[in-house]
C-alpha cells in the first residue's frame, strides 16, 4: 500500500492551527452561538414570568429542555451552515491555484489518501470547535435542570452534522480553484439539502417523501430531541462518504489530466 493519508493530515492540521482565520472563525462561532444563547434564555425568562404571553402563544407549560436545550443545539446546526463552508473552502482550491496539486499528483499517495487526510483534518478542527463550545453545557446546569442524556444527543447531531457538512465542503473544494466560490457552493448546496423539506411542502407521493428523506433538518431534529434513530445516524454517514467518493472521483479525473 503506498503512502497512507497521516503525512497530509499531520500538514492540513498543522496548515490550520497556523491560520489566523481559523481563530477568527472560532471567534465568530463562539460568538454567535453565545448570542443565540442568552437570547434564547431570555426569551424562556420573560414567557415563565408573563402568563399572558404563555396563554398568546397557547403555551399551558413550558419545558426548560424543550425551549433553551434544544433550541440552541438546533440553532447551532444552523450556524455550522455558516462556519463549515470557511473551515473546507481551502482544502482542495487552494492547493489547485497555488499549484502544488499537479506537485501532490506526482507523490506516492493514492488520491483517496489526499482526500481522507484533507477531511480528517477538517474535521479535527470541527471537533475542537464543539469542545470549545462546552462551555454552553455548563451555562445549561447553572441556569436550570439539565438533562445529560438530551446534552449528549445534541452534540452527536453536531458532530455528525460535522462530518457531513465537511464531506460536501471537500467536495465542493475539489470543483474550483477559487476559494469564495468553493465556500459559496458549499453553503448554497448544503442549505438545499437543509430546506429540502421545506421544498416538498404541498408535493405529493413519492416526490414529498425523498424530499423529506433526503432533508438534513428532518434528521437533525431528531437527534437535538434526544430520539437517536439508527436511520439518521444512517443518513449523516452516508451523505459523508456519498460526498467523500465524489471529492475522490474529481481527484481522478483531474490527475489523469495532469
């Protein structure tokens, strides 16, 4: 077997901690996500002591889990969509537009060594975005009673929404030379996927039900609910090695171009 993939994660991991925007995209996410937070609480505090707005939005009881937990794990879905396509836009465009892919053709390494080296260092960063993020956890324990098991859920969703938005992000990278275009493809193509239940409403029969099946929110929301479902674990892995095979297939073509 040649070369395997850990020289070029060891160079895509140690490219990353080297990268000023990656710090500034941490910023920005923890940032983000601390806003998205606190206004959540706020918004559970001023409904909890206001009965009137608890009666206007037909709410007889609220649910302290239902409303700050899971709510923020969602809306942290949601802003991966953001964070992911700047993490995953370099990956493969810029080694094309500064030439040393046509360098990278030439070494003993298989092309799925550059793509799983590439996306396992993505990754990692992805990973220690969420381990930085526990710090909302504990905000969750101090404010009200925390169901762990709920907690747990909601970063599984966000790891495996991880490892696929980084899959489709690879893919994307692998398209271009430019890296804006690479994290606008990215965006844009995962927000399709992330609406595409959205897309099926008022469809019938089986054109509905692929949409709905093929929507990252519809799987998402069962694991930020605590309802860890073998199909969407399911899901988010092979979305991940569907866009991994892809990034790999271009890789070739290009390198018998080379």
């Amino acid at each position: 077997m040649r070369l395997s993939f850990i020289p070029i994660y060891r160079r895509e991991l140690r490219a990353y901690f080297q990268n000023p925007g990656v710090y500034v995209t941490l910023a920005i996410f923890l940032g983000l996500s601390g806003l998205l937070l606190y206004q959540t609480i706020q918004d559970f505090a001023r409904i909890c002591m206001n009965p009137q707005m608890r009666f206007r939005y037909g709410l007889s009881s609220l649910n302290y889990t239902e409303w700050v937990i899971t709510n923020t794990f969602g809306l942290l879905g949601f802003l991966f969509l953001f964070v992911i396509p700047l993490l995953t836009m370099r990956l493969f465009a810029e080694e094309k537009k500064s030439g040393t892919f046509e360098l990278l053709a030439t070494c003993p390494i298989t092309d799925w060594g550059l793509v799983l080296g590439k996306y396992l260092a993505a990754v990692s960063v992805i990973v220690a975005f969420l381990i930085v993020s526990l710090a909302f956890p504990i905000t969750f324990s101090r404010i009200g009673q925390t169901e762990w098991p709920i907690v747990a859920s909601g970063y599984l969703a966000l790891l495996l929404l991880g490892l696929a938005y980084a899959a489709f992000g690879a893919f994307a990278s692998t398209l271009t030379e430019n890296q804006i275009i690479a994290a606008v493809v990215t965006f844009f193509g995962l927000l399709a996927f992330y609406l595409a239940d959205i897309f099926g409403i008022g469809s019938m029969g089986l054109l509905s039900r692929v949409l709905s099946a093929i929507s990252i929110r519809e799987h998402m929301e069962n694991l930020v609910k605590g309802r860890v479902l073998t199909e969407d674990i399911a899901y988010f892995l092979l979305f991940s090695a569907g866009f991994l095979f892809l990034a790999n297939c271009v890789l070739e073509s290009r390198r018998w171009r080379v």
